[in-house]
C-alpha cells in the first residue's frame, strides 16, 4: 500500500519543483555575508567564553570577600573582648593608692603628721 502511494504522488513531486536561476554576483555576496556571519559568530563564542571565566574570577572574588569579611568580623570581636578583659583588669590592679609612689608618701606625710601631734622633739 505504501508502495502504491508513493508511485501515485511521485509524479506530483516532480512537478511541484521549480528551478530558480540566481546570479552569480548574488551568491558571492550571500557566501560573504554567510561567512562574516561565521567569523562574528566564532568571535562571539570566544567573547561568551571569556566573559564566562570573567564571571568565574567575580565569583571568586565574592567568595575570597565575605571570607574576608567573616575574618575580620572575629577579629573584632577578639579586639572588643581583649579590650574587656584589660578593663576588667585595670580595675582590680591599676587603682591609685596600689601605686608605690603612694605608699612612700603616705608613709612620710603620716611620719610628719605624727611628729608634729606629739610634738616630738629630738633630745639635744
């Protein structure tokens, strides 16, 4: 059956096709744009191309920052802690009568102020 269908249109096809005669000059100047064509196409893959491993370096870029940003975010938080605990230790240790230099004058102005209350004298 499908034999006989296609010997029964064979002769519909062959009539159904018409021979076009186009000049020379116009097939040179498709076959030149069809190959500018080519030639913009292979550099717009190369340019694709390169803009991808751009994107990739950007993305790269991103990653290396906010790790970065993560490190230096700890380390502000280590600074503000270190700063705390100097704090914590200035109260207990740095207060002003701790001091030596303290000490000696409180030692000598007491000295003095009992020397003058009992009004001590050297013997002669």
């Amino acid at each position: 059956m499908k034999r006989l269908l296609f010997i029964l249109l064979l002769p519909l096809n062959m009539l159904a096709q018409d021979t076009i005669q186009i000049p020379q000059s116009e097939l040179e100047k498709f076959f030149l744009a069809l190959d500018t064509l080519r030639e913009q196409d292979s550099i717009k893959t190369q340019l694709i191309s390169d803009l991808n491993v751009q994107i990739l370096n950007y993305k790269s870029l991103s990653y290396q920052d906010s790790t970065l940003l993560i490190y230096k975010d700890q380390e502000v938080n280590l600074l503000k802690s270190q700063i705390n605990l100097h704090i914590d230790r200035i109260k207990y240790v740095d207060k002003w009568y701790k001091k030596p230099w303290v000490g000696i004058a409180a030692g000598v102005v007491g000295t003095l102020i009992t020397i003058h209350v009992l009004d001590y004298t050297l013997p002669q």
